[in-house]
C-alpha cells in the first residue's frame, strides 16, 4: 500500500468517525425504571447502534475491554465491553482484501490484513502500514513488538515473524513448514503452537528456537489443521478435520488426551475452566471433561442443535442454537436450565474471559447480555423497551 493510498483511507476513516460522532459521545440510553429481574433470564446491559445503511455487521470479536465489530466493508467499530460505547471507527482495507481478527495491547491496535499488518497507536491515533512482502494465510498472534503468522508459499507454507517497532527490516525471521497454513496459531509461555495442513502440529519459541524435543518440533495429527488452534494452562488443543480432538501437553508435545468426534469437524474445540467444548456438525455441542477421565475420551453431554460456545460461568455454559436463541446449559448434567426466546440476533462472539454474551444484528445493532441466575437483581426499563429477553423454559 502506497502513501497516497494510507493517506486516502485514513482521511476516510476520520470522516466516518466524524459521521458517527454523535453516537460515540452520546452514552447509550440511561435506565428510567428499576424493575426486580426473575432469575433463569437474560438482561441487557447495554443495546449500540452502529447506525449502518449500506452495509452489514460480519464478526465480532472481544480484545481485553474491547469489542471490535467488522463490517462488510471492512469498517472496524470498537465499543467499550462495559458501556458500549463506541471509542473509534477505523477503515482497514478494501473489502476485497483479506481483514484477520485485531490484536490489542496497552499501546497499540493492529488490523493484520493478506498483505499488510495496520498499526495504529492508542495515544496519538497515528496509524503506519507495514508491508508484509508476502501473503498472511493465518489469523496473527503478538507478544510484545513481534506479531507471528502464517504465510502462503510456494511448496508449502511459512511461519513469519515481523517486529512492528522498527521503521525498516521488519520481518525477523521465519521458518518453513511441509504444507499450507490457514488455522490461526496459539501463544502461551513464549512458545508458538502452528496447525499444518499436513497434518503436524508445529512448536517453536518466540525466538525461533524448538519448542518441543521431537522431530523438527511437531506433533503428527494424522488429519489436516484447518481450524484454530487453542491453548490454556493445562494443555494445547489441536483439533482435526478427520473429527479427532488432540489434548497435547504444551512442553512436550505428547498427547494427554484424545477424542473421537462422530464426524469431521470444521471449528475450534473451545476450553473452558474444566471443560472443553467440540461443536459437532449436525449433532451438537459436546462436552469433555478436561482434566479427568479416560486417555481416549467421551463426551460427558451432548446438546443437540447447538451451534456455538458463547461463554460460561461457574455452574452453566451458554450456546447459540441453530435458530440463534441463547441457551444455558448445566455444565455437569448437559441439561438445558432456560433460554432466550429472542432469535433475531445473527452474530455471536465466543468470549470464555467473562460471562457476558455479545451478540449483533446484521444491521449492526450490538448487544451486551448477562444471564440472571439469582433472586433480588434489579435491572431497569430503557427506551420503553424492557432490558429483559422474554425466556422459554426448556423444562
């Protein structure tokens, strides 16, 4: 991208921020009324409207307090996870490029596109464009000023390291690997977790080094990675287009457990605190048990229809159905507790940090939503419209 063009897009980007200025200083609605909130109910902690015309809500994704909502457009709206808020509108690139999920930290906000990594600083809101001399073919990780992806390249595929803090020479190393790479990777205690669509899984430390003492650094998965690779304390989760689930110990790379999914799976298995949730296509959402259990696993439930893992609390895990209604599901008996009886929402965030479920309108009217599970909470009436989503009891 040239300078003329960063220039043209980011002088478009302000004029979008000047259109929605008014919306972004403007609070959303204060409650009128406290009203009591019966439990087994969802309330709305807050409603945004993005005020979108020619254009339509395609993801969202939360980043530490942040929700960032892309936009057909490639427009990036980021709200405040607590208010709503809406903080700025940026324009990354032209729809007809390739937009991977943002990476945020105290500094910075990074747009990671096929060609470009799109840093903007927090403070100043200058913006710089760093060509990738290359093709990204994989969501990015970052830990301090090194941003780590995968590359597409003739033979196979590449992971890249580039470091964003320098002016020039930003790509700081990178190493091959036998197939393509589309699965985004996973990051935890400087160690970089790659899915292959060869079939391996690939462990390399943040400066380059083996990660694993096996072969070349990897694990063999027997089955393509397309889907994204996850990690948390206990283990790395690789999960296999052949249906095969692989619970791998992130400093050795040997399997913990493992599970036989009916079918192939296209997503992500998602870990949650003592669970690991596998969307099965046409069946549902299992659930494994993480910690506990048989070397070769077996679902501890499966609810039928469910689409997506939105996010879990102590006692309930909470999923999208196949007709987009919320459902709360007990976490060790699998059984449905309540749901929404609101289906009009299209566009769910997978977000295990909080409880809080985030949802959108194609039309871009965004929502923050809590399940109520206690008596005596009070909730409130704003706009003539009640913060509560009428339920269905499921049993």
């Amino acid at each position: 991208m040239n300078k003329q063009h960063r220039i043209a897009i980011l002088g478009i980007a302000l004029l979008a921020v000047s259109s929605l200025i008014g919306c972004a200083n403007q609070p959303p609605a204060q409650p009128q009324e406290p009203v009591i909130i019966q439990p087994n109910s969802f309330m709305r902690q807050w409603r945004a409207d993005l005020q979108l015309k020619a254009d339509q809500v395609q993801s969202l994704f939360v980043r530490e307090n942040l929700l960032f909502i892309y936009s057909a457009k490639h427009n990036s709206f980021v709200l405040d996870t607590q208010s709503g808020e809406i903080g700025r509108v940026d324009l990354v690139n032209k729809p007809t490029d390739r937009l991977f999920p943002p990476l945020v930290d105290a500094k910075r906000i990074i747009y990671p596109t096929q060609t470009s990594l799109e840093v903007i600083n927090r403070d100043n809101d200058q913006r710089k464009s760093i060509d990738l001399k290359a093709s990204m073919s994989t969501p990015a990780v970052m830990q301090k000023d090194m941003v780590f992806f995968g590359i597409d390249h003739a033979g196979g595929g590449r992971i890249q390291a580039d470091d964003v803090s320098v002016e020039y020479g930003h790509n700081a190393w990178e190493v091959m690997t036998l197939g393509g790479l589309t699965a985004a990777p996973a990051l935890h205690s400087n160690i970089l977790y790659f899915g292959g669509e060869d079939g391996h899984v690939y462990a390399l430390t943040t400066d380059k080094e083996q990660g694993w003492a096996t072969d070349r650094s990897r694990f063999d998965a027997k089955g393509r990675i397309i889907a994204d690779m996850m990690v948390d304390d206990y283990a790395v989760y690789a999960t296999v287009s052949n249906g095969t689930v692989y619970a791998l110990d992130r400093s050795r790379g040997r399997i913990k457990w493992q599970y036989f999914a009916p079918r192939g799976l296209k997503t992500n298995a998602v870990p949650g605190t003592t669970q690991v949730y596998v969307t099965i296509p046409g069946e549902g959402v299992a659930a494994i048990d993480k910690i506990n259990g048989l070397y070769t696993r077996q679902p501890k439930w499966i609810v039928a229809g469910a689409m997506q893992v939105l996010t879990e609390d102590n006692q309930r895990v909470y999923l999208r159905s196949k007709d987009n209604a919320i459902l709360a599901v007990d976490k060790q008996s699998g059984e449905i507790v309540f749901q929404s009886a609101y289906d009009h929402y299209e566009i769910f965030a997978t977000n295990m940090a909080t409880p809080i479920i985030y949802a959108a309108t194609k039309n871009g009217a965004v929502y923050a939503i809590t399940p109520v599970t206690k008596t005596g909470l009070m909730g409130h009436i704003a706009m003539g419209e009640s913060e509560i989503l009428p339920l269905a009891l499921a049993k």
